[in-house]
C-alpha cells in the first residue's frame, strides 16, 4: 500500500489557570513553531465531576485527564480541514508500523481523504525521570513498559524529532503533544526547528 505523505502538522495543548497564562503560552506555543494549539483549564472539583460523568470508562486522575481530553480536542480541531483518524498511543513505539498499516488498510480507497494523527502525552525531554502522566495513564504498568510506550517522547530534541520523522514516514502527518513541566519552551521550539 502506497504512504500518503502530507505535510507535517504539529499541535500542542498546555494548562493555563489564568487569562494571563492562557495568553503567554499562546504566543510561546507558536513562537516554538506549533500549528495549533489548545488551552486546557485547570480543573476545579465541579469541572472535574462534568468531565468524568461524560467520560466512558473508569475517572482518570486530574493531570491524565487534562491530556487525554486535551489531544483529543487537538484532534477535533484538526478535523475541521480533513477527516483525521488517530492512532492508538498507548502501545509500545514497534507496534505504531503494525497500527498504521491496519489503518490504511480499513481506509482503503479514502487514504488521500484521511490524514492520520498521533499523540504524545507525556514529554520529558528535558526531564526524563519523569512520567508522571503515563504513572496515571497506566497504574500497574513497571518503568521499562512505561519507557517503552509510544506516547512518550524522551531523549534529545534531535533524536526526539528522529522518531517523529520515522513516524511521519509510516503515513502520520499530524502530531500533538501536550506540554508539561518535564520539557521547557525553549527544548520544544528546537525539536519543532529540527522535525519542520
């Protein structure tokens, strides 16, 4: 099967508790070469019961469930120019290929309607001890599952934007992250500079 290569598109969501912030990480989000950016609210214990009672499935902890509702607000807006399909983000990085090539495969003849997204949940590119979201995501899993996830993206800004380049080779043309106190402004405005 033919890869449909598309342009790269990469959006971001970050978590502001004021206007103010909203604001300032608005201007940094595109200053570091983001395409499309959501700003995601700290949740209050009222918001957080609205967003549970609408979700399927089990409550997820705050931070967890500002990512998981974040990337797929990212992906609604992406939606909005061309149908977009996401792929699963919590297997391990060896199984993205499998995951793509059983997309394409169920989109047969709409791939070149259908652009395929994918999220990074947890970043830690300056911080690589830290996991605290896929910790959330996924309880009983040890370090090394953790590590081995797709989702996260860790290492340098140039081997980071190694793995999106692979990625995006496979057919994947939209990427989110979601910001966190793990990679700063400045490491992400060097991996969009290094992927674009």
């Amino acid at each position: 099967m033919t890869v449909i290569s598309r342009a790269l598109q990469l959006g971001i969501s970050v978590a502001a508790s004021s206007p103010g912030e909203s604001a300032s990480d608005v201007e940094l989000a595109r200053q570091a070469g983001f395409d499309v950016v959501f700003v995601v609210g700290r949740l209050n214990p009222q918001t957080r019961r609205l967003r549970d009672s609408k979700r399927c499935g089990p409550s997820l902890p705050a931070e967890a469930g500002l990512a998981v509702d974040a990337s797929h607000e990212l992906l609604k807006a992406a939606t909005k120019s061309v149908t977009t399909v996401g792929i699963s983000n919590l297997i391990p990085e060896a199984a993205v290929a499998q995951y793509v090539r059983y997309a394409r495969h169920q989109l047969d003849p709409l791939t070149e309607t259908v652009q395929l997204a994918f999220s990074f949940l947890q970043l830690s590119l300056d911080d690589r001890s830290d996991l605290s979201l896929l910790r959330q995501l996924v309880p009983n899993a040890v370090e090394h599952q953790l590590r081995q996830m797709a989702t996260l993206l860790d290492g340098s800004p140039t081997e980071a934007a190694d793995r999106i380049r692979r990625f995006h080779n496979l057919g994947i043309s939209y990427f989110t992250f979601h910001k966190s106190a793990a990679t700063s402004w400045n490491t992400l405005a060097a991996l969009t500079a290094a992927v674009k």
